[in-house]
C-alpha cells in the first residue's frame, strides 16, 4: 500500500484545524472569501454517500482505520442533515471510532446541513478548502444519500461511494439511471441480512449496461458488513485503485474549473440568501425589478 506520505512530515495542529473550521463556519461570505487560499495540493476525496441508516458511519469507522494503516492521514467530514452543529460529537458516537480516536493522523467533523438544498452542507466548499490547507492526505465525505446530494457530492469528490442495503431493492428499480450511474464503487452493506445477493446482482447488472458506455473503469460491487470476511480490506482496495486511476486519467484542470463554479455558486446562493432576508418587502415589485435589485445589492457589498 502506500507508503508513509510526505504530509505527515508536517504535523497537524488540531486546535488551529478546529479555530479554522468554527470560523468559516460562522463566516460571512466576504470573511469566507477574505480567508481562502488555493492549496493546489490538496488531498484526495473520497465521498460515501448512501440512504439513511444504511451503515455509512459505521463502514466509514473501519474505513478509516484501512486509510490510516496505509499511510494516509485523514479527516472525515460528515454532513448531517439532523443534528446542529456537534463538532464531530455525535459522529465520534454514532461510529465505532474506539480504535482509531486517538490516532494523531485522523481529524473528525460532523457539519449540520444548513441552507443547502443539494443534502451538502451550503459551506462544505469552504470546509474542503480549509481542509485542503492542512496536511491530510485523504478526506472523506459522508453524505445522506437525497438524490441532488450525488450530483453536488460528484463534482466535489475523486472517489464516490454508493453505499446501499439489502432493503434497496425496491429504491434501485425507482432510481433515475443517472443516479445510479454517478458512482465509482458500489456497496452493499449490511450483508448480514437477507436480501443483500440479490441487490448486490441488480446492481451487477445496472454497471454491466454502464461499462458499454464507458468502457474506461468497471464500478466494482462490493458486499460489506459480513461477519468474517475482509470486506472492507477490499473497499480500501478499490478505493486505492480507482484514485490511482482518476490521478492517471483525468484533467486536473477541468476538475479544478467543475469544482471553483460549485464554490462561487454557493457563495453566491448564500449572498442571495442574505439579501433576500434583509429585505423582503424589496421583492414587491416585478420579477425583473426585483433581479435588477439583487445585482445591484450584490455589486455593492464590501468584498
Ligand atoms: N445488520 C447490520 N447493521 C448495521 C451494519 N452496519 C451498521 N449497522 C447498523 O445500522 C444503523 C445505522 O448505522 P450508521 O452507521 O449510523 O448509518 P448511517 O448511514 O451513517 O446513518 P445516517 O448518517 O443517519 O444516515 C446502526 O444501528 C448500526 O449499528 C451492518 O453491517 N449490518
Ligand atoms: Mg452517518
């Protein structure tokens, strides 16, 4: 696996890491921008994204413990679409981090999913990119799968992970094919219970109709949370090719473009957002009197 990287020659400061993140949580979008830097270099990204309950944290858990015994330091982002903001607390719970919390090279945030409606968080460019100017090899994401969070969370992401349960079957017939087609690597988890073959064929044959399109990478389909068996030894695996494989295959340059427009797009719904509340009784009036006013209320704030 990969050998001990050049980042953790540079050590983390949690605390720094922690004042970084509580402050562009609170931030104003101009403190956001005033405080952005580009790290070019930032770390991979690995998304899990999955229905509720269907064992993300839980998988992300032994995940992570893989990603740090292969050298790799890593930060977890959870986006939670239930809880306010927990500073990772009710993640560090809810997984069963017991053997790997203490490890120096993993950092673990939890974010509410505030004002998005792509199931993202409206600030999760912000918090990849402070993330990004820190030494982590690896990020990864865990997003509730609400079908816009697969399209938000593809463009932000390397690796996307689709993690499905045995009780998929049903949602599988009713996804749209683009949904279905958006990931890299498919699990099923909870494999444990009934049910979970017969998902794991249906979703063979989706990929299998996929690859006569795209004939570059075959989205493997992985059962996990099996008693026994090195699942997740073969998650990791998949992970580590097919980031080798987008690092070889890909623009870097188209993907910094995909992912610089989701930022600015998200900086301007928020700055939107904001003058849309301070001034409702602006918008009686005409539609285009009202989009005049907005443009002229953006070009007048102080950046
Ligand atoms: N049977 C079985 N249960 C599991 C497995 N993995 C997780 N669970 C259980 O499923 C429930 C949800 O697990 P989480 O890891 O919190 O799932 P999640 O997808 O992160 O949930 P949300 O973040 O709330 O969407 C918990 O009660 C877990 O104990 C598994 O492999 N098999
Ligand atoms: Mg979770």
């Amino acid at each position: 696996m990969a050998a001990a990287s050049s980042k953790q020659a540079e050590r983390l400061d949690r605390r720094a890491l922690g004042r970084a993140l509580s402050r562009i949580a609170n931030a104003s979008v101009a403190d956001a921008l005033a405080g952005m830097r580009d790290s070019p270099n930032g770390a991979r990204r690995i998304g899990i994204t999955g229905p509720p309950g269907a064992g993300k944290s839980t998988l992300i858990g032994r995940l992570a413990r893989q990603r740090l015994d292969n050298g790799a330091a890593v930060a977890v982002v959870a986006i939670d679409p239930s809880s306010p903001h927990t500073h990772g607390a009710i993640l560090g719970d809810r997984i069963r981090m017991d053997a790997i919390a203490d490890d120096p090279r993993l950092f673990i945030r939890s974010l509410a999913s505030r004002g998005a409606n792509d199931g993202l968080a409206d600030n999760i460019a912000d918090v990849l990119a402070t993330l990004d100017g820190h030494p982590f090899d690896e990020v990864i994401l865990e997003t509730v799968g609400v079908g816009q969070a697969e399209y938000a969370v593809r463009s932000l992401t390397d690796t996307l992970v689709l993690v499905l349960v045995p009780e998929s079957g049903d949602q599988i017939q009713a996804m749209k094919a683009g949904m279905l087609e958006m990931a890299d690597i498919y699990v099923v988890n909870k494999a444990d219970l009934p049910g979970a073959q017969k998902v794991a064929s249906e979703l063979k044959a989706v990929v299998k109709l996929r690859q006569r399109l795209a004939a570059d990478w075959e989205p493997p389909v992985i059962m996990t949370g099996s008693p026994g068996t090195n699942d997740v030894a073969t998650l990791n695996e998949a992970i580590s090719r097919h980031l080798a494989f987008v690092q070889r295959t890909r623009n870097e340059d188209d993907v910094r473009r995909v992912r610089r427009e989701y930022h600015l797009k998200s900086l301007l719904t928020r700055s939107v957002a904001d003058i849309l509340a301070k001034d409702p009784k602006g918008m009686d009036c005409s539609l285009r009197e009202a989009f005049a006013r907005v443009v002229e209320s953006l070009k007048a704030r102080q950046l």
